[in-house]
C-alpha cells in the first residue's frame, strides 16, 4: 500500500499520512502527531467528491459533529482543516475492525457480547441526543472495536440537530438500506431520536442472527419490506434467546415510531433486563403483538401520488366464491421484484401499491385488478401489493385464467380493449422517446467537439451534463 497520496501535501502537526482506506467519498489516512507521538486517523474528501455540494456539506456536518461530542464510546473527532482546497477532519485512531467485519468472519455474536456492545452503542446515542444530534446512519460498519471490546459509534456525516430543517431527503435516501428506520425510507421530513432506536433494533438483530432482517432481491424490495414485513426469528432462535431479548428487539424496530421505545433511556432499562441485570422491563413495555409491526396505514408521511386510471384495470368480478380470500390489514399480496404467478380482484377494502419503500397510489374501487400483467408474463413484480384494511378478494392463477375469460367473453372483450389502450400509448411514449434521444445525441456530439477544440473543459462539460441529470460529475475527474 503506499504511503502518501501524490495530491495531498503535509498536514500541519502530522508526519507522513499512510493510506488506509478509501470510499466514495473519502481516503482515510493514519499518522502521527509529531506535537505528542499520538496516532491518529486522517479523514480528507476525495477531488470526485469535491464536484457534489451535497457531500461536501455532509463532510462538514460529520467534522461539526464529532468535535463537538465528546464520549467514550463515539469516534472523537479533534480538528478539522483543508489541505489543497480538499477539508480534512483528524479523529482519534481506532485499530480494530467493525462489528460487520467481525460477524462477517466469525458468525453471530454470543448473545452476552451482542448486549454489551449494542448497550455501549444506546449510551453513545443516549449522549449524542442529549446533545441535540440523531445519527440517522446507525449500522454495524460504523460501530468500530477498540481494545476489549470497546465500542466506538463513528460516521456522524448524516447526523443533524432535530430543530434542523436544513437537512431534507430531497426524493433521494440517506442512509443504509439494510437498517433505515421506514419514517426515512418514506421520506418523512421530521426525523427524531426514534430513527436510531429502529436502526440499533436492526443492527442488534443482525449481531444475533449474523444477516440483515430484511432481504429481498433488490434494493428497492429491501426498503419496501422495512414497511410491509414483521422481525422474525427462526424456531432455534426462539429457543436460544431469551424473551426480553425478543421483546427488546421488537419494540426497538416498531414500524411506527409511536409505538418504539420513545429514548435511548427506555433502551437501556430494557437492556440490561435483557442482560439479566434488571428484575423487570422498563415500565414502557408493550406486549409484543402485530400492532409492534404494522406502518400506520393513514401514512400522512408518505404523500399519495394516485397513479393514472388507466394503470390498473376494472373489470367484473369472476363469480368463484372458491376463489374468495379474506386478508388481514398488513397481508403482502405480493412483493416487487419477485416472481408470482397469481391474480387478484379487489373486492372490497384498500390496497396500497409500493415500490422501493414509497407508496405510489391506494386502491379502493371494486373490481380492480392486481398483477396480471407480470403473472401472465411470468415476470418479476414491478411492484408490492399490500391491504391497509382488512380486505376480501379474488385469487386466481394466471394459468386459470384462460379458462375464466373463455366462459366470460365480457370480461375478455374489456381485457383485449385495454391491452389495445395500453399498446397504443406505449407507441406513444416510445416515439416520444426516440424524439428526446435523438435531441440527446446532436447535444453530447455538440459538446464532444467543444471538449476536442478547447473551447470547453472537463468540469464545463460535467455541469452541462449534470444539469441534464445524465451525468456523474465525478467521472471528469478521472
């Protein structure tokens, strides 16, 4: 590995800065203070990053942030500076690797350690709350270990102040998919303490059980079953681990903040009666039932946006009472991005249709139809289906279908009618499509001879780019 990055020059009270770790958006250093001989870590922004305002306000938001805590358990930040127009932050060096590292290589942690280290974390958070600050980005990469076993809390590049409206989504996630708390994946513009407590709920899962809580195909299915889906534990589970530890972690990852510990102080008194060291759970303490689990179905956080009629079908209901389902209000009818072969006619009740955590419209009409395109292509779902009421509908195989239309030539006339509809528009957007790319291509041909004649330089070109959102700024820097 080598020692120095070419484009980076001394660091005052630094000796040599040898490289340690690079991301997206930062070379991590390790060096050593010459004004005490003390070892400390060097992050600086890279140039890519450089050219995204956004990253940068978050580099200095994390630096803001870690100077102004001070506790044991979280990554102290010292100074911060800029070296070549690049800022830098200098923190306390940590040798030891992740608690992701670690169970990556060794497993599930025993029960006993799992609770000592998330207990050190809830204080960090307990500390930083006092102070004003939500992490928003707990996950087991930014818990590092120190020497025995201390845990230290780091990356504080999302965390903000809760009275600080200035941090907004923006339609674009912060955070990690795996552990967002659904009040950040749905894009809520309030994000409080409880945030963290749904993020350590799931990181604490994931030392005990060795993989995340929630796992889809996709990205997108990750963050739509962070709203739809329960915590469950495997049946050896159920006999290994204790029952305040399955409460604990229930009401840590409540879909609803309401319904979760409301402070870190709740967490702790749970904790140590999870660890034995209490006779009795904190006197918030629910009993774990389904309402622990299921989002408010009102969701005033997650703006509806109706998708156009035309996008669902409304067609008689097969008379099949052997078809008939009754669903409760949280059932998945089906998830986004994977496979299903089945139909469903909504009866009655409501229906919210999801893609990648956020909800694209709620269906109530009688006699929608849900999945046919997908299940007589065979194809994965584009989307997830789930009641928000309790619901009765019609299921029926896709390859069932053919025979119910033979014997309803209504329904089959309606169904060819609106595949017609659904051709014709296509055809539409498609020529509209060809129109816009064409426009694209004399743009980016115009621009790949500016750039050849010097007329405009790599950065220009990126902006132009950007502006037209088709372009990585960080790509000109290369």
């Amino acid at each position: 590995m080598r020692k120095t990055a070419s484009n980076i020059s001394r660091i005052s009270d630094l000796g040599e800065l040898e490289l340690i770790g690079r991301g997206g958006m930062a070379e991590v250093f390790r060096a050593r203070r010459t004004s005490d001989g003390r070892l400390v870590a060097v992050k600086v922004l890279t140039e890519e990053a450089m050219q995204h305002p956004n990253f940068v306000r978050r580099f200095e938001r994390e630096g803001e942030t870690l100077t102004a805590l001070d506790h044991p358990h979280i990554v102290r930040g010292l100074r911060t500076g800029v070296v070549r127009g690049r800022p830098y932050l200098v923190m306390e060096y940590v040798p030891g690797a992740s608690v992701a590292d670690l169970v990556q290589h060794s497993g599930p942690l025993p029960l006993a350690r799992a609770l000592a280290l998330t207990t050190q974390v809830a204080q960090a958070l307990q500390y930083a709350h006092g102070k004003g600050f939500v992490h928003r980005d707990v996950k087991p990469s930014n818990i590092l270990l120190a020497d025995d076993d201390h845990a230290k809390l780091s990356d504080f590049g999302l965390a903000k102040l809760e009275d600080d409206s200035s941090v907004t989504i923006d339609g674009s996630l912060l955070g990690t998919p795996y552990y967002l708390a659904p009040e950040q994946i749905s894009g809520s513009p309030r994000i409080d303490a409880r945030a963290d407590i749904y993020s350590l709920g799931m990181t604490l899962y994931f030392l005990l059980v060795g993989e995340p809580a929630f796992k889809a195909p996709t990205i997108p299915a990750v963050l739509t079953r962070h709203l739809t889906d329960e915590i469950r534990f495997a049946p050896e589970l159920y006999k290994r681990l204790p029952e305040p530890v399955i409460v604990l972690v229930r009401r840590m990852a409540a879909k609803q903040p309401e319904r979760r510990y409301q402070s870190m102080d709740e967490v702790l008194l749970d904790l140590a009666w999870a660890r034995g060291e209490a006779d009795e759970p904190c006197p918030c303490t629910l009993p774990a039932d389904r309402d622990f689990y299921l989002l408010d179905s009102s969701a005033e956080h997650a703006p509806v946006r109706r998708w156009a009629e035309q996008q669902h079908l409304h067609l008689p209901l097969p008379d099949s009472p052997h078809h008939r389902i009754s669903v409760e209000a949280g059932a998945v009818l089906f998830y986004e991005d994977e496979p299903s072969s089945e139909i469903y006619w909504l009866e009655s009740g409501r229906v919210e249709v999801l893609r990648g955590g956020r909800r694209l419209a709620v269906l109530d009409e009688r006699g929608t139809l849900l999945g046919e395109l997908a299940a007589l292509r065979g194809s994965p779902r584009a989307v997830t289906a789930r009641a928000i009421s309790d619901c009765v509908l019609v299921r029926v195989e896709s390859a069932e279908l053919p025979h119910y239309l033979a014997e309803h030539p209504d329904v089959l006339r309606a169904l060819l009618r609106e595949m017609a509809e659904r051709i014709d528009r296509g055809n539409h957007q498609v020529a509209a499509a060809e129109e816009t790319m064409e426009a694209l291509r004399r743009t980016l041909t115009t621009i790949a001879a500016a750039l050849t004649g010097g007329d405009m330089t790599a950065p220009e070109a990126a902006a132009l780019l950007r502006q037209l959102s088709l372009f990585d700024a960080t790509i000109a820097q290369r």
